[in-house]
C-alpha cells in the first residue's frame, strides 16, 4: 500500500471499529496495539480511552502466555516478543476474563473465521483457556479476508472480521 493509502485505509478501519464498539454496547475491551505493518489500531484505542472505554493490552511472556496491561492512550514500551506494550502495571492473564470484545491481530482470515498469525500462537492460548469467551474479532486490510487458511487442531477461529470497508461476522 502506498502511505495514502494506508491512511485513507487506517481512517476507514477506526471509524468501523467505533461503530462495533458502539454498536455491541461494550464498556471493557481487549486489544492490541499495531506494528507498522498491521492495520493501524492506535487512533482507535484513543478513542476508547477518550470515551471511557476501558482498555487493556496484551504483553507477551517469556512463557508464550499473555499478561494484560491497562492502556490509557500515552507510553509504550516493547515486551519480551518486541511488541509495542504499555507501560502501566501488569495485570495476570486473567484479567480478559471479564472484557466484553476482544480485537486481535492477524496474517489472514478465512471465511469461516481460521485465524492465521505469525506463530507463536499467544492468542490462541489465551483465548483456548478463557471459559466464557466474549466475541473475538480479528483486524485486517480489505485483502487479508481470504477463501482458506491452514489450521490446527490448537488453532482459534474469530466470531468476525474488521477491514476498512466493513465489519465481517462469521456464523
């Protein structure tokens, strides 16, 4: 993508995210914050906080679990992966339990919701392990939504989709 692009495409993807988040009624999420080559989510997670969303984010362990931080829009840091984090106090890897949507990265998605990351399969430990598990939506470029990804059988499928052109839902 050209870096007009890229904007025109980050401003389109904010505007979809508000319009969940308002959308579902949600006043606790989980997300991330992007690296320079995902989709951007900082304009977004500014706006969360401004509304008095609460945010938190993950930071990544040695362990290949996930720890939560609370995020108020101002510091990051790296964590042990090199993932942009906060720099509030680290909160266990249950503190997900209780947010109501969760938005997580990825390479690409299929139409039946597989998820494919890079890897290392963080969030879907973290999803794997939660008991009553909100919905879960991944944040992608328009092109990233795809017919058919590999899967695993530890592999977590999303209950839906976020492009700058739309909000995708899975059934």
């Amino acid at each position: 993508m050209t870096a007009t692009e890229r904007e025109s495409a980050s401003a389109a993807l904010t505007q979809q995210l508000e319009s969940l988040t308002t959308e579902l009624g949600v006043d606790y999420i989980a997300a991330y914050l992007s690296t320079p080559n995902e989709p951007g989510t900082r304009d977004f997670l500014g706006w969360a906080c401004r509304k008095g969303i609460r945010v938190i984010l993950p930071v990544s362990r040695d362990d290949g679990l996930l720890d939560w931080a609370p995020y108020d829009a101002n510091e990051e840091m790296e964590d042990v992966a090199g993932m942009p984090a906060p720099t509030s106090e680290i909160l266990n890897p249950m503190a997900i339990d209780n947010v109501g949507l969760i938005f997580v990265p990825a390479a690409t998605v299929d139409r039946t919701g597989m998820r494919m990351g890079w890897g290392q399969g963080y969030f879907d430990k973290t999803l794997g392990s939660m008991e009553k598990c909100p919905p879960v939506y991944a944040v992608i470029f328009d092109s990233e939504l795809v017919d058919s990804v590999p899967s695993e059988v530890h592999d977590k499928r999303v209950d839906g989709v976020v492009t700058p052109s739309g909000v995708v839902r899975f059934s």
